[in-house]
C-alpha cells in the first residue's frame, strides 16, 4: 500500500523537464543570460559577470518552475565550436537565439548564423525566441530595429541570391522561411542587468507546454 501511494504521489508530483538551447556568436552574453536565470530562479545564485570567461563547449543549469523544469545548455559562440550546436537540436524543446544588439559592426555576421539556424529541419517545429541582448547599453539596437534590421539582411540576401542560377531553389526556400520570420517572437533583454530576463523564460515555460500539448494531439 505504501509503495502504491507513493507511487502515485511521485506521478502525480513528478516534474516534466524540458531542454532549452541557448546559442548565437561569441560575446553575445549567453553565459551571463544562464546566469543570471540561475540567480533569479535557484536557491544558489549563479556567477556574476567578472567571473565568466568565453565558453568552450556547453555550460548547463536547471531551474524548477511549476510542474517543470527547465534545462538551459548554453552553447560556446566561437567559429570554430558552432558546429557543435546542430548535435543539440534533435533533443531540445525550444531555441534561444541571442543578438549583441549593441554591436552593429557584427550584425550582419549574426544573422548569417542565424540564417543557418533556422534552416536546420530538426528545429522546424521548435519554439524559437531570438533575444535582442544588451539593452542597458544606450547605443543598442531596440527590438524593432532587431527585426528589421534581420528582414532588410534576409531581403538583400534574396535579391543577390535571385541574381544567382539557383532562383527556384532560393524561392522555394524563401517561402518558407519567410513563414518563419514572420511568426519569429523577439524579446529585448539585459542579462547583465537582469531586464526583460523573466520575461523571456515564462515566454518559454509557456511555449515548451504549447508544443508538448500539440505533440501530443499530433499523436492521437
Ligand atoms: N552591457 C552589457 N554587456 C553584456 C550583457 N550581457 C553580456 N555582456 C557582456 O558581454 C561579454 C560577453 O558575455 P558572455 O556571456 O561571455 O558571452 P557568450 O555569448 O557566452 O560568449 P561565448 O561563450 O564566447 O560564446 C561580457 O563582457 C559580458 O559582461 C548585457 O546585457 N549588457
Ligand atoms: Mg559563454
């Protein structure tokens, strides 16, 4: 009997846990944004921003919010290392693409990356929240110059590539990314200074349960 209720209380309370990517280029703060999820959600604060050097490989953490739990792989940014993200992809439940919107000299080296995101298949259905980081800076880029400044890239670079031999190739893939960009959710963050931080990570509680839930009428 005792085995029996305790049972039932551990399905009742058991936690469903949820894997988080959070990528983009070096320097972008992504170590700094785990971090400081870490101190806002868990007993134990996470690193402050001196201690945290550039990432070689992945860091992880876990936060526990109601019914779930959510587990963050930061993923290194540098060239060299990027290749490592697509091994992430076919297990995690949502993307976090960060933006330095503070460096426009880098911009457009982000969105290529970007651009490369969003065309691996494995993350095609996954919840994909691109966060405009640094707003604390007065020079950065706001949300909406994000998102535009990503749409005039990505239009540039249809128009050079319908120059190119390739031009159904490019249409065909443009619609559907298009699709894509037009759904694409962007948030303003400061993860040094916390704005915006909580923000986001309920942005994501919500949308792992969405697309469980989806998942899961797909499959009946
Ligand atoms: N002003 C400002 N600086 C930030 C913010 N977030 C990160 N930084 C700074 O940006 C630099 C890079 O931050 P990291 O968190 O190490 O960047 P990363 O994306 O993890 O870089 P890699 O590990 O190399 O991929 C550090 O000097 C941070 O203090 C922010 O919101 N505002
Ligand atoms: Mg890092």
């Amino acid at each position: 009997m005792y085995h029996l209720l305790k049972g039932l209380h551990e399905h009742l309370t058991r936690k469903e846990e949820f894997s988080v990517i959070i990528i983009g280029l070096d320097g972008a703060g992504k170590t700094t944004l785990l971090e400081k999820i870490k101190t806002f959600y868990n007993d134990t604060p996470g690193l402050s921003p001196d201690k945290i050097g550039p990432t070689v490989g992945q860091n992880m953490g876990k936060i526990t919010l109601p019914s779930t739990i959510l587990q963050f792989w930061d993923l290194g940014g540098q060239r060299g290392i990027r290749n490592i993200w697509s091994k992430y992809y076919d297990d995690c439940h949502a993307v976090v693409y960060v933006i330095d919107a503070d460096d426009r000299e880098r911009l457009g080296e982000g969105w290529e990356v970007f651009d490369s995101v969003l065309s691996a298949p494995q993350i095609l259905g996954v919840p994909l929240l691109l966060l405009a980081n640094k707003q604390d800076s007065p020079q950065s880029l706001s949300v909406e110059e994000i998102r535009h400044d990503y749409e005039d890239w990505h239009q540039r670079k249809l128009e050079s590539a319908r120059r190119d031999v390739r031009y159904g190739e490019v249409e065909n893939e443009a619609s559907a990314r298009r699709e894509r960009i037009a759904s694409l959710d962007v948030m303003g963050i400061s993860a040094l200074e916390g704005a915006g931080v909580r923000a986001a990570v309920d942005w994501l509680f919500i949308r792992v349960q969405n697309s469980r839930r989806e998942t899961q009428k797909g499959a009946t």
